[in-house]
C-alpha cells in the first residue's frame, strides 16, 4: 500500500501511521487469495479486555474497529465503535481512540449508538 499524506496541515502520511500502529502493539497480516495475491492488510492489537482491528482493502477502504474481546475478529456481533473510508481518516481516527475500555462510547448489540 503506498503512501499518502492528507491535505491537512501538519498531516502524516498512511506509512506513518501505520508505523505508529505498530508501535502501540498492532500486529499486521496480509492475508492472500489462491494465486498469492494480498487481499488486504489486517492490523490486531488486543488490550483492556476489547480489540482494535484495521483491516485496509486500499488506500481509499480501510475499516476499523473496536470489539469487546469475545468476538470474532474478521466478522463481529458486537462492536463499541466502527470507522469506514480512506486510510488517512480512519487510521488518524483510530490512533485517537483511548485506551480505555469504551472511552465514552455507547454499546450497541451490532451497531454503534
């Protein structure tokens, strides 16, 4: 996936984040269809009894989200919070996320509230 920066100012490029995903203990895969080929690049982090998710399908399809930790990662029932659109936006979103368990989110059984 190459690079892209933003047009805001003071904006990091896709690279960039995803580095700083990895620094805050993301785990990356590439999962690959029967010729080899990367269908996406999926990012874990579990932490605080939820997980964080980001699975990039190109640079302008990119979901991420946060689950309680009983869930199946690639097809969950319930989430606390979800994010859709390019790599940029939902990957700044999800490095703003707190740490903490709901960080002020609403659950919703299969939505966000």
């Amino acid at each position: 996936m190459a690079a892209s920066a933003t047009s805001r100012p003071g904006a990091t490029s896709t690279d960039d984040q995803l580095r700083a995903l990895v620094a805050r203990g993301f785990r990356f895969v590439d999962p690959r269809d029967e010729h080899g080929d990367v269908v996406a690049v999926v990012g874990v982090r579990a932490h605080h009894d939820v997980v964080d998710v980001v699975q990039l399908n190109d640079e302008d399809d990119v979901v991420a989200s946060r689950m309680p930790a009983d869930q199946d990662v690639m097809a969950p029932r319930r989430v606390f919070w979800q994010e859709t659109g390019p790599a940029h936006e939902v990957l700044a979103k999800l490095l703003d996320l707190p740490d903490d368990r709901l960080g002020g989110i609403v659950l919703a059984h299969g939505r966000i509230a």
